[in-house]
C-alpha cells in the first residue's frame, strides 16, 4: 500500500483537485485517470459549520468505503480565510468582510 498522506495543510496532496465541473468520470481521464464511477455530494451549511468548529464529516461511498473530509489546521473556527486563486494561498481577511459576504 502507497502511503500517499500529505502533511496538514499541503496544497499538493494528489488525492485532492479542485474542478470547475462535475465530469462523467466514466467517459474521461479527468481529474485522476481512468475511473469506473462517480457520485455528487452537496454540503450544506451545517457540514461547513461542523468542520469549522473542528468535526470531520463523513461520506459514505458507494456502501464500501468512507472517506472523512477535514479542514486545514491552519484555518480556525470564527477567522474569515479567502482563496487568493493566483498563489493558491490563505489570506486572512477582517470580521466586517466575512459579515458582509454572509448577509449578501
């Protein structure tokens, strides 16, 4: 078994990509190579509310395997973190400006 475990907070770990779209994994390599199969989960407010306060969440996939989905050490529950898509990096942001986003 290939130990493929990236230190926390690794934006290189090779189990992860971000895609603009849901794919028919079936009909293309992308993102991984080939795969026989595919499911959407949709997270709703309280799974992103419990994995800030810390919790996993677990997905049952396919009644044989779960996989367990974390946030990155390094963000805290209650701080605002945005994606600087330029760097893939973290960048705090002030309280107002979490608020803000919230209410629109």
């Amino acid at each position: 078994m290939v130990n493929n475990r990236k230190e926390p907070g690794s934006q290189t770990d090779p189990r992860i990509a971000i895609v603009d779209d849901i794919c028919a994994v079936e009909e293309t390599e992308e993102p991984f190579g080939k795969r026989w199969h595919h499911e959407e989960i949709v997270l709703q407010a309280e799974h992103l509310a419990a994995l800030r306060e810390g919790k996993a969440v677990a997905v049952n996939v396919r009644e044989e395997y779960v996989v367990f989905l974390k946030l990155d050490e390094n963000i805290k529950a209650g701080e605002g973190y945005r994606v600087m898509s330029e760097h893939k990096t973290f960048k705090k942001v002030s309280e107002s400006v979490v608020e803000q986003a919230a209410l629109s």
